[in-house]
C-alpha cells in the first residue's frame, strides 16, 4: 500500500469516527519551547515541590500495602531472620519506585548513607538496608 493510499485510509476512518461518536480525540504533542524555570533556585523549588507531593502520597499508600504485604506466609528459617519482611517488601517497592534497573545497581544506590537517613524518617523500623540478593531468594520462595 503506498502512503496516499494509506492516508486516504486514515482520512477516511478518522471522519467515519467523527460521524460516529461526534468527536475525535485531538492528538496531541509535547510542546517544543524551552524551560519555564529562570533560575536553578526556581528548579530546585519545583523539583523540591513535586518530591514532597509524590512522598506524601507513598506515605498515605505505604502503610496499608505494607500490612497487606505482611499477610504473606514467611518461609524462611526463623533463627536465621535478620530483616523483617515489611522491611524487605520495602526495599523492593523501592527498587519499583526509584526505576532502578538491576539488583546491583540497587545495591549500590539505595544504601547510600544520606537516602537511607531520610527513609529512616519516613520509615522508623529500617535498621540497614538489606542486600539484594536477600530479597531475591525470598521472592523466589514465595512464588
């Protein structure tokens, strides 16, 4: 099919749509223009706004996913326990939250001495962070 054909097609099913539902959804573009922010004080500012917003919603979220979370039968051996499960449910949210790609990578980022003091104020019962590989092996018993 070549492209006047194909977009002949497309006029065609676009205006069909139209006739069928009254509207067609407008598509829709980024804007190409260049930052609203003046200043790195002004970024900072909104980067700094948008963080505590998002926190405040994990916040109010966290709790209640955490319980939920914690009804999973544990299958590890008790004398060997170091972190409790809430804690390693935790670190995995994290890892889904902060979009990090690999264990290692985790690893290395989330243990960090100045993030683990601001999750311990948002999450009292976090001592140290545990190593990946600990949340994998529990993961893997539960599935």
């Amino acid at each position: 099919m070549r492209r006047h054909e194909r977009r002949q097609k497309q006029r065609e099913l676009k205006e069909q749509q139209k006739r069928q539902s009254g509207e067609y959804p407008p598509v829709t573009t980024l804007a190409n223009r260049k930052s609203d922010y003046k200043t790195v004080e002004d970024e900072k500012e909104a980067t700094q706004y948008i963080t505590e917003e998002v926190l405040k919603v994990h916040i109010q979220l966290l709790p209640g996913l955490l319980k939920k979370l914690s009804h999973i039968p544990d299958s590890r051996n008790p004398k060997k326990i170091k972190h409790k499960m809430n804690v390693l449910m935790f670190y995995g949210i994290l890892m889904f939250v902060f979009q990090i790609p690999s264990r290692r990578h985790t690893n290395r980022e989330v243990t960090a001495p100045q993030l683990l003091e601001n999750l311990r104020a948002v999450f009292p019962e976090l001592d140290e962070m545990p190593h990946q590989d600990t949340l994998q092996r529990l993961l893997t018993e539960i599935v």
